[in-house]
C-alpha cells in the first residue's frame, strides 16, 4: 500500500488554514496548479473527498476534519524523526565501536574517550578487548569500527596509521639485586609471569626470549597487567611488559629496561572502506591525539606505507 505523501498533507493543512488554494501556494513556494494537483493525488490515495469549495473559500469535509486530526500528530512525528536523524548527521547522537587489547583499555583508551564524551555527549561509545586476531577479525567483519591493535595487522581490507612505539620493560620485586639490563638469559633464571598465550604481546615476549637463545617458561600466564604487576610486587616472579603499563610507576616494582630492546607498533586499524559519520571522524581524531602524550608511552613513529586503495574518510 502507498503510504500518505508528507507534502500532500502538507498542502492540504495550509488550504484548510489559510482558505484558499492562492494563500497556501504562496506559504509553500509552489504554483497553485501544482498544489490543486497535490489535493487531488491526496484525495484520490484516500477515495474520500477532503475539501468543499464554497465561493472563493475552501473548507474541510468531514472526512477533511478528521485527517487534520492526524495531521498534527504526523507532522509532529516527523519533525521527531528528522531532529533524531540530524543528531546522528552531526554527530552529537549514534555509536561507535572500537575493540582493543586490555593492556590499552585501561591505559590508553580512558582520557582519548572522556575527551570524546565531552565533544559529542550523545554519541554511544562501545569498547571490545579481545586479543588482536580476534579484534581485527570483527573490524574485517564490520562488528567494529575500528581497532587499536598492536602490530602488524595483515589484511587487504585495511587501513593503518600507526601511532607510537611502545617500549617494554622487564619488572622486578622491589629490593632485589637488580642488573642494571634485563636479558632472556637472567630472566630465564628467576620465576617469570607473562601474559596468557594468544595474545601478541605473549608471542613479541616469547619472540625476544628466542632470539636470545632462551625459551621462556612462565610460572605463571595471566591475562591481566595489573595482576602480574601485582603478582610481581608480591615477590612471586619477575615479567616483561609494555612500556605504557609502567608510566606511573610502582611502590613495590623495580623496572629495567631490556637487552636487546624489545618495542612493540600500537595502530589505528579500520576498513578502507568504512563509512565515515562525524562521530567516527572525532573518535579516530581522539584517538590520534594519543600522540600527545607519546612522550610518556613511547616514541611517535612515521606511517607506514598503505598497500591498496586508501580510505575515503580516515584522516592521515
């Protein structure tokens, strides 16, 4: 079934209002052959005539007298609808979705976000962690708009911009007898608690334990930062962690810096071709200004060269 047009309904409440077919011409901008047309349609997709026509001023039937009835709460419904849909337009309503480590969740995310809520108090902002396979398997998927993953993030559907490097360290008990560089071979000598496996920070740690010539093998696998740090506090190991994990320090850590260095590449990573609303553009824009306070977290790194077409809307 055809549904009512707007601008029929339109027309035929100011004919009623102002009375004659020339006055609601006039309030439309239209010519008045072209609103008696849209009377006619209006009355024609109803069957029932809406208007009597007596000497030069028009009046509503009955049937004329009920439909302005509606018409009203009509026109008031799309009104509603239209202010919600410019909301979204400009940003200040609809949903983001971003997915990321737990590591930069709690680190990371948290001051990038707020800044958001502040610019756009109506947008909702959803957060997924997950390791990175699995972050970047749902922004492939469309289930995420974006991610920020750690490096590399392989896939022709992607656009990276890289944001920083992030140094690990090595973290001791406090107190201890400390060397002044942590190498695989002196951690593999103490109790080491590490990240679960699956996680890409596990596999750069396990990685770097391998180039020098160690295996490492964990007392204990966690999927938490805070609670190695905090395992590690309690005299109950030593672990290897991302730099931006021990920016504010700890009363009861010792922290080393490793040999050989080891840094891990933390990205922005969505579609090339996902479409971009304002309230992305200022997500991505936020995030961006983690570069900010690189400083305190790592060291900003040039971008990478894109393979494939580039995104339409992500900035550079």
């Amino acid at each position: 079934m055809r549904r009512l047009n707007p601008d029929h309904l339109d027309a035929f409440v100011q004919v009623v209002r102002l009375g004659t077919f020339s006055a609601a011409a006039d309030r439309l901008s239209l010519s008045q052959p072209a609103v008696s047309l849209q009377l006619r349609q209006l009355e024609r997709r109803l069957g029932v005539r809406l208007l009597d026509r007596l000497g030069r001023r028009v009046t509503a039937t009955p049937a004329g007298e009920e439909l302005l009835r509606h018409a009203a709460r009509i026109d008031a419904a799309i009104a509603a609808a239209e202010e919600a849909l410019a909301r979204h337009s400009s940003g200040e309503a609809g949903r983001v979705r971003i997915g990321t480590g737990a590591t930069a969740c709690i680190y990371l995310l948290p001051p990038a976000l707020s800044d958001l809520r502040r610019r756009l108090p109506g947008l909702e902002i959803v957060v997924t962690t997950g390791n990175t396979p699995e972050i970047l398997r749902a922004v492939e998927d469309n289930q995420l708009d974006a991610a920020l993953v750690t490096l590399p993030a392989s896939g022709r559907a992607f656009q990276v911009r890289p944001l920083f490097d992030d140094p690990f360290a090595a973290i001791f008990p406090a107190g201890d007898d400390l060397p002044a560089r942590a190498t695989p071979a002196i951690l593999a000598e103490r109790p080491v608690l590490l990240f679960e496996p699956g996680a890409r920070t596990r596999s750069l740690v396990d990685a770097w334990f391998a180039r020098g010539g160690r295996a490492a093998r964990p007392v204990m696998e966690l999927g938490s930062v805070e609670a190695i740090k905090e395992m590690v506090g309690a005299g109950l190991g030593c672990s290897v962690l991302p730099g931006m994990a021990l920016a504010a320090g700890h009363p009861r850590l010792a922290v080393r810096p490793l040999a050989p260095r080891l840094v891990r590449r933390l990205a922005l990573v969505m579609r090339h071709d996902k479409a971009m609303t304002r309230g992305l553009r200022e997500m991505v824009a936020a995030l961006g200004r983690l570069r900010e306070n690189a400083p305190a977290l790592g060291t900003p790194t040039p971008p990478i060269r894109e393979r494939g077409p580039r995104s339409r809307g992500v900035p550079a």
